[in-house]
C-alpha cells in the first residue's frame, strides 16, 4: 500500500510461447502494466487512496485512479495465472466440481467463456468468478472494471484488449482466446477458488 511497483512476472518472459509471444510480453507487461503502476503512483497524493489495498481502490475510486488501479488489479490476476507449455489441461478437486455443477462440463464452460470474450464490444476483460456462495458465474467487464466492484471473487480472466494479443493474432481475437487454455495455471486458479 502506498506506492504500487510492476509486478515480477512467474515465469520468463518467452516462456509462454507460442501461446503468448516475448514480445507481446514485453509490451503489454513492461509497457502498459508499467504505465497503470506509474499513472497511479502519481494519481495517489491528496486522493485520500494513499494507503488502500488495491481492492478498496477499485472498489471505491473513481475517474482516472480508478481506471489505472483497475488496470492493475486485473494485469496482476491475469498474468500471475499462467505458465509453460508443462500447464495441466482443466482444473481438478472442487473447482472442477463447481464448473461441472454450474455449466454442465469443461467443455461447456470453455465454450460460454470464449464466446463472453470473443462478443465483448470494445477493450475489456472475460473472467469466471465465485459468489459469496461459490456458485460461479461468468462476466464481461468493460474498460477497466473487476468482478470485485459486484461483490465476487475473481478466479480466471482473459484480456481482451487488443495490446493483448494483436502482435501475436492481429485482429483474431477468438483465436487468441482458444489459444491461452494450453498456458493456464489451474494450480493457481484452484488456489484462488479455495480462499
């Protein structure tokens, strides 16, 4: 709290090609990641936000501290959710139940996810959520919106703002989309599920 810094990243950063190019990394991490952290830091004095957690930012910010604060929350989730070529395909233990409960399969909820990514209008982000009760639900948030400012837990996020993959994919945004399944950490994502 006070000062926020840019995120150390998990994994190298040619380690989820192809999946996700060095170069995409090093723009959309170094570059844009890097910005929302120094925008912020300069947006914090005199806002009354200098020692929030992100979260309550987000949660209770407005205007550009809002947005750049969002932007991280979300770039923190997303790239902290992934690893190598070495990821497991689906989730497994009670996450796996909760999506099989709340969507019918793994396939099923793969499908609606890509298609709430793929039919956002605009830049923005997919993700999977749990409620206070667990149940998940899928969401599309616009610009730099988090599943936490409607009161869930956010599990799993695709960006779909176009520095995200338009070095890799061009305007091929659904395939981008069915490409990052082979790169998700579902260690991490269950890990996220069970606090």
């Amino acid at each position: 709290m006070g000062t926020f810094h840019l995120m150390n990243l998990p994994y190298a950063p040619e380690a989820l090609e192809p999946v996700i190019s060095r170069e995409t990394i090093g723009f959309h991490h170094g570059k844009h990641l890097a910005a929302y952290v120094n925008n912020l830091n300069a947006l914090l004095p005199g806002s009354g936000f200098e020692n929030a957690a992100l979260e309550e930012i987000v949660c209770k910010a407005s205007g550009g501290i809002l947005n750049n604060a969002g932007q991280i929350l979300n770039h923190e989730l997303y790239f902290g959710q992934f690893c190598g070529q070495s990821a497991k395909a689906k989730p497994t233990g009670a996450l796996a139940e909760a999506i099989a409960r709340d969507f019918g399969s793994f396939e099923t909820f793969k499908s609606e996810f890509q298609k709430a990514g793929a039919t956002l209008f605009g830049s923005g982000w997919v993700w999977l959520s749990a409620d206070a009760e667990g149940k998940l639900v899928i969401t599309q948030e616009p610009n730099a919106a988090n599943p936490v400012q409607r009161g869930l837990k956010p599990l799993l996020t695709f960006d779909v703002w176009e520095h995200a993959y338009y070095l890799d994919y061009q305007n091929r945004r659904p395939d981008h989309l069915a490409a990052l399944w082979q790169i998700v950490d579902w260690d991490v994502v269950e890990q996220r599920y069970a606090k």
